[in-house]
DNA sequence: CAGGTTTTTATGTATATACTTATAGTCCAA
DNA sequence: TTGGACTATAAGTATATACATAAAAACCTG
C-alpha cells in the first residue's frame, strides 16, 4: 500500500476512476473508507473527500453517512444541458438573430396554463407570442404567459424590442424552473407560423419559472423541424 | 460589517443568494473577494470559497484567479438530467417492463452510424432493434449499433433477456457519451412499431457512449407519442 | 511607445485537527 | 419478535495555515 504519489485531488479522482473502470471497484462495490484511502494515497483525508465528492455528484458513486461509499450500481448518468438564450444560439452559430411579436395580449389563461401558474381562475395574464428567426427563416416560436403580479415593471417594458425572454432574464430574479422536452405533430397553426408542412414532428420545450412561490412565466417554445439539442457527459 | 451569524457554506451560499436575487450585487459586477467575505460574514475563507464555488459551478458566478468574482452577466441556465435505464423508468411508474429483440445482425453499418461510431468502412457491426413495452405498450425502440472490437463478451451476452443497454451498463464502464435530443416524424416503420399513426412527432434521444477512443455504441431511442422528458432547475 | 519582465493579488488547493451529523447496527425490554 | 434506545462509525464540515498558480497590473527597457 501507501503509494504515496497522490498528492492532488485531481490525481486521487483519477486513480478512482481507473479503479472503478479497471473492475477493480464493481458497480455495488464498497470502497475503502476515506481514512484508509487518504492513508494508502498517502494525502489528507480533506483530499480524498474533495475527490470523492465531485464523483458522487456526477453520479458515479454513491455516498451514505455511517455506511461509506460504494460504486453506484445503476450509474444514473447525469447529463447537463445548458439552456440558452435563444438570440446567443442563433448568433453563437453566425446567423443573424430577428425575433418578431406576433400577438400581444391581456387574457384568461386557459386552464392548463392556468393550474400550471398557480393563479387564481379568471384572472388575465399577459400572453406574447412571438417568433425568432435566424437568417430570416423561422427558427423557433414561444407562445408565452406572464404573471404581471409576479413581474413588476413588465407593463413599462416593450418587448419588441428586446425578447421577453431576455427582459426576464435580465430584470428578473428567479429562484427554479420545470423544463419538459417532447415532441408534438405539427398542426395548421404551426405550420403556418413555421413555415412548415403540417403533420411535420417539431421538438418542444415546455418550461416554466418561478420565484418566492410565483410563477413568473410558462413558456412553450415551439421549434422548426431539424432542431437538436446536444449535450455530453 | 461582521455579521458573523455565518457559520456554515450553505449559509453563505444563501446570503450570496439573496443579494443576487435582491439586487445588492447585480449581473455583471464583482463581489468582495473571498477574504473580504470571510471577514465580513465572521467564517474561514475556506467557507467562503466552498459556498462560491458551488454558485460558480451552477452558472451564477463568475471567477478567474487574480480577477476575481462577478455575478454572470449571462447566466447560461444549466440544468441537469438524469438518462435513466428504461426499465427503472417504467418500473418507477408501477408499470410491468417487457422487451423483445425485434432483429440482431451483425451488417455494414450506413455511413452515418459508420462516422459517428469512428470504425472503417466495410467492418461489420452488431445491429440490434429492440422494442421495449410498458404494461405491453410500445414505449420506446431503439435501433441499436454495438462495436464488438470495444465490448468484449458481447458475442457471448445473451440479449434477450437483459436488454442492451442493461448489459452494456452493467459490463462495459465508458468514459462519456454523446446526446442529442430531437423530434422526427413518424414513417411506416415507426408506426407500425410504435402502433402510432404515420405522420406522428415522436420524441428521439441519439447517444453514443465511449470509452478509452473506442465508440462502444451508437443508439437512436424513438419513443411513442406522448413522452415527456422533464428536468429541474 | 511596443514588447517583454516582474510584481502583486485573488483564487485554488493541501494539510492537520477538531467537531458535527446521519444512520447502520446492536442491544435491550416489552 | 418487534420496536425503541443507544452506540459506533463514516461522511460532512469548519478552521488556521501554508503554499501554488494564473493573470492583471505595474514596471522596465530598448
């Protein structure tokens, strides 16, 4: 034992990982408690913490009080995805970035939205559809609602020039959101705005935001056949 | 000055938190460094930099060695999900998990999968179509690529009753993996698996996984109309 | 003043030590 | 045999201290 060369925690989640990857460690395996590894890697047990804590938040291991630490034995594999701002998406790929308000509104929310936003019946929300375009095509479409009582300021605010994306973003602090990704059959309302056939598969995503208990805004964007959203582990 | 109520990370994660969200510290300006902090908040700056440097990794800050600390200017949103194994996923719903092997072959890949999986052209590859039913509904079929130069064992690996990625999960440790997330249009062959109407969007989830180089597999999952995706912040 | 060198500084990390907390396991009593 | 109390243990965390490292800023020098 006490190899004694580790003396990073980049080293000592390396030499884990070689472990766990050489079946050394098996999925369900204990490992050896982070006294006796920072003994045998001969480094603090500080070190050997640091290591094995970024692996057990990337899933990898799993981590108990009292019952120490085993090689998780479904690796429910954590990918993050970035959610961007749809305009740096646009131009991040060297288009040129137009967004267009197509309505503008103050009305009831149908009761799905209504439910989801946690407002009380009958109460008007400000409804904003609007379409972004990169290189002039139709790229993505948001059909949005936003609760004024959560937002102040949005009245003021003219959304066509900046995204209400964007404003919300920049104006409004927001503590969580719910995002659910899916695929919906393109429809003659969708086609239309997107320039597509009808009957097309079109990827969506469904998120809304909230912040101190309100629901600032649900969001449905609705994007142009192709679209892809790409992440790595 | 000198609170000094601040005795634990996730309590100065929080106040740095609150002035985020109340706007004491707005996107774009540097906060005190950590020393300051420690003095200020009456902990160790080893506090101060656990707390930190969790609001870093989320996206909410900013930090460069000598620079400094700044609240983000574009806070790139991360949100993590989890990719779990379809069994758990249906098992979880307290719905019955069943899959068939539709085919299994072993072919030339098309030239798509035959780059994405970095093989030469002409080698054979194991082609798997799986379909996996929940309560004895089509849920989801995956057409599957499977580099038997990188899994060894796999020859001998009884398919049908662990499902490939079971098998693969539980056998083959890899490095990373490749997503991506995207909507098709349902053809003859989709719907004649999936039991959906030609024309359908249906949700698709592209992986490949790796390890040491090596692409192990490469998988299209195309999952019956309906399916969410769904992911917290 | 351009270009390179040095200094300064804020974050990044390692360590020993001490204490906290969750909890698996054990023990005991009803 | 069950269920509650106790205990031992492994991870979790806080702290002072020291040093490492990246990079901005200041300082030269030709």
């Amino acid at each position: 034992m006490s190899g004694g060369e580790f003396n990073s925690w980049q080293s000592v989640q390396a030499e884990v990982l070689r472990r766990i990857n050489a079946r050394e460690w098996k999925p369900g395996d204990f490992i050896p408690n982070e006294a006796e590894l920072a003994i045998e890697f001969g480094c603090a047990r500080a070190t050997v913490n640091r290591a094995l804590r970024a692996l057990a938040e990337s899933g990898l291991l799993d981590r108990r009080r009292k019952a120490g630490t085993r090689v998780s034995l479904n690796p429910v594999r954590k990918a993050t995805l970035d959610i961007p701002v749809i305009r740096y998406e646009i131009e991040g790929k060297g288009q040129t970035y137009r967004h267009t308000v197509l309505t503008q509104e103050r009305a009831v929310p149908p009761s799905g939205i209504q439910a989801r936003m946690q407002v009380e019946q009958g109460i008007k929300l400000i409804h904003l559809v609007t379409l972004h375009l990169a290189d002039g095509k139709p790229y993505v479409f948001g059909d949005r609602w936003i609760n004024p009582a959560a937002v102040p300021g949005i009245e003021a605010a003219d959304l066509t020039v900046k995204s209400a994306n964007e404003w919300l973003v920049a104006n409004i602090p927001f503590e969580g959101g719910d995002f659910s990704f899916s695929a919906i059959t393109a429809g003659p309302r969708e086609a239309e705005i997107l320039a597509c056939k009808e009957g097309e598969g079109l990827f969506v995503i469904d998120r809304s935001t909230w912040n101190k208990g309100l629901v600032i805004t649900s969001v449905r964007l609705t994007f142009a056949p192709g679209y892809q959203m790409h992440t790595k582990i």
